[in-house]
C-alpha cells in the first residue's frame, strides 16, 4: 500500500513522494506457539536420546514421575499468578504449600482423601488471608511479609504435628500414613502405547512414552491441577471480575475511580492464591507414593513455582510450560540418575546449537556468540565427565531456576503495579 503526498510549495511537475506502509506481522496465537515449543522439545529429546543411547529420556516411567512432581509447582505458580495480577508479590508460597501438607495430611488421616484436600485449601487460604492483611490492609512490604509468611509456615505447622502427630506417630516432624487418591489409567490405549515404547524406533517410541507416561497412573489430583490452568485463564481473561482483578495489578488507582473496590479485589486474589497453593502442599501427601506429612516436605518448591510464574510471563500457559520444565528435571534425576542428566546436557548442547543459527539468521551477533560459548562449556563437560555426581543433579532443578531467570529476565512484563503498596485514595 503507498500513500502520496505533495506539498503547495513543490513544483508539480516534480516526482510525488511516497511512501511505503508495511503491514504488521501476524503473530501466531497462544496455544499455536506453545505446540510448536512442545513439537521441539519432544524433538530435541528423541534425537538425544537416539544420539546417547539413554532411552530413559522419553520413558514413560520418566514422564510419570515429571508430572507428579510437576503437580505441585504447577499448583504453587497459579497461586503466585492469581496474586500478582493483582499486584501483591506473594513469595510467601512456601508458606502456604507448608500449611496445605498438614491440612491434607490431618484432614485426611481422619476423613480421607477428599477431606483433606478441603482441609488443605483453607488452611493455604488462612495463610492467604495473613498476608493480604499484612499488605493490603496495613501496607506491609509485600517481601518482608513473604519472608514472615514461609516462617510462620514452618513454625505453626511444627507446633501442631508435636501437638497432634506426635502420640499417633511418635514422632513430631511426621504423621501417621494417610489414605491415598487412587489412580486411573486408560487401559487399552496405555497397552497400545507400551507396545509402540517397546519397540525403540526412533520418534515413535519416543512419542509412546510421553503420551503413556501422560494416561498411565493419573490421579484426581492431577486432573484438577490441569483443569485449574483453563479455568485461571477463563476467569482472568474472560470475565468482568477477572479484568478488574488485573487492572488493580496494573493501575489501582485508575482502577478505584471507576468504581471498583480494590482492596476487595486484592483480598480474593491473594485468598485464592494461598489456598491453590495449599492444594499444591496437599498432592505432596495426598498422591500416591507419599507417606504423609513430613518436616521440610516442600523444599523449596514455592519459589519454584514462582520461577515457574515469572518464566511463564504471569500467563497460565507459560506457566504449564515452566512447571513441566522443572518438574522433567526433578523427574529425571530421581528415575534415572547422573547419567542420564548428563545426556539431558547433551539434549541443551543441541537446542543451542540452534538457537545459533536462529540468532545467525537474525543478525543477532552478540546472543549468537554468547549460545556459542554456552554451547562449548557444555560439550566439554558431556565429554570430560561419565556422570553427573548425585550432590549436583539433586539440586538441578534449582540451578535450573536459576538458569531460566537469567534468560527469561530480558522479556518479562510483570504487572506494573505488581509489589506496589497501595493506599486508598492516594491519587487525589
């Protein structure tokens, strides 16, 4: 399209000027660039796997156990998203996770398994509700009262096991064993899958074990946590109540003039996100394969699920991205050991390497050079090292959320409120 223009002053006779209108590039929707991430990642671990001969990469015992540790951070992200859309920093998560483990493990010890995943939200809800009084009402910085949140977690929840575990179990840092969800698998299609993994042909099998990891052994638990990131993303993007709640992360003030209460809408959005992490404690004790409450239960995965939220970029579908990132590591460390994260380092070496080419493509010289570098260091410990030592792959999921934050920092867009200290009023 070209528009001309000519002023009264130029000589007629003379060439318009012109001027070229470039239309804007189509970007590909949400869900669309999110399967195509899938699409490499499934890729970049089929051919890693074929390369190093460690098919335990794609297994589905591998997959199983990602996503069961994937549950929880998962749970802990929507709690931390719900939050800060609306404006309060929540890192107290830990906290939260730390009252739902207790909440589970009491609620169902003496009622089972569904009453203690009620117990769990409401006490995480409690622990919501400390803390947006702490800084909605009385404007507490939303760190420190974080901070304070993760302690009093530990601390109360302590005082309560010596209180009501301790003559059950003999023991105040565990509880007594807790009745499990059960599990359900798709029978026909599983074996299907199973047969096509036993084959080991390239791509296929590796396809086979993802999806049977995926529809083998799926718990109550685990539905509810896929089903919570749609609807998150239904509520906050699809309704009134929903962009209101997000306008109070991004303007209050502007928000207050319109006649929106925001304190209230604060207060519902930090409840809610204690007690989604409070049901992110609960599949730690609720899942099969857990004994029960256990001290330090959560280690750590509150502020890997706030990793998980700031990779995502406060949205629900990056945030499913982040936590299966964290939770495949986790998984893979525990199922198959240092080995096979060091063919997982392998896998990094690969995705590098494109991502050169990508930035070589783009003119991009200085983040081509910097995945070269990266891409090298790697390459030389793959080929130094036999295996990973069992001190350093227990930890990689948090040297991963190190990693993640360092790259991922360069295209965040946190809510512009998020962390604010907010005062009624004040804009008068």
């Amino acid at each position: 399209m070209a528009a001309t223009t000519t002023s009264g002053g130029e000589n007629p006779s003379a060439a318009p000027m012109t001027r070229t209108l470039t239309p804007p590039r189509r970007r590909l929707p949400g869900w669309a660039t999110g399967m195509l991430w899938v699409a490499v990642a499934v890729t970049v671990l089929s051919t890693t796997a074929y390369l190093t001969n460690i098919p335990q990469l794609t297994s589905s015992s591998t997959t199983q156990t990602a996503v069961r540790l994937a549950l929880p951070i998962l749970l802990a992200g929507l709690g931390g998203l719900w939050a800060e859309r609306a404006g309060v920093v929540n890192i107290g998560l830990e906290g939260m996770m730390i009252f739902g483990t207790w909440g589970a493990a009491w609620g169902g010890y003496y009622w089972g398994p569904w009453v203690g995943l009620l117990a769990a939200a409401v006490f995480g809800a409690l622990g919501g509700l400390i803390h947006a009084l702490a800084t909605v009402t009385f404007g507490v910085n939303h760190i420190v009262s974080g901070v304070a949140m993760n302690l009093l977690g530990a601390g109360v929840t302590k005082y309560l096991s010596t209180l009501i575990f301790q003559p059950l179990s003999h023991n105040p840092r565990e509880s007594p064993p807790v009745p499990k969800f059960e599990t359900y698998s798709a029978a026909g299609l599983s074996d299907w899958l199973a047969q096509l993994e036993a084959t080991q042909r390239v791509g296929i099998a590796d396809v086979a074990g993802i999806l049977r990891g995926l529809v083998t052994g799926v718990s109550p638990l685990t539905m509810l946590g896929i089903l919570l990131v749609p609807v998150t993303y239904l509520v906050l993007w699809r309704t009134r109540f929903g962009l209101r709640l997000r306008s109070c992360g991004e303007n209050p003030v502007a928000t207050e003039s319109l006649g929106v209460n925001v304190y209230l809408h604060k207060y519902l959005a930090v409840v809610a996100s204690g007690a989604l992490a409070g049901i992110g404690g609960a599949t730690l004790v609720l899942n099969p394969g857990q004994a029960g409450f256990l001290e330090n239960q959560t280690n750590g995965r509150g502020y890997i699920g706030l990793a998980a939220m700031i990779f995502g970029n406060w949205r629900p579908g990056g945030l499913l991205g982040g936590a299966a990132l964290f939770g495949y590591s986790d998984g893979l460390q525990l199922s198959s050991g240092g080995q096979t994260v060091l063919a997982l380092v392998y896998g990094v070496v690969l995705l590098l390497g494109v991502l050169v080419l990508v930035q070589l493509f783009r003119r991009r010289w200085l983040a081509a050079g910097v995945s070269l570098v990266a891409a090298a260091l790697l390459y030389t410990l793959y080929w130094t090292v036999d295996e990973l030592p069992s001190e350093l792959t227990t930890y990689l999921p948090h040297f991963l959320t190190l990693v993640v934050l360092a790259v991922a920092s360069q295209r965040l867009r946190p809510p512009a409120a998020d962390g604010v200290v907010y005062r009624r009023g004040e804009g008068d």
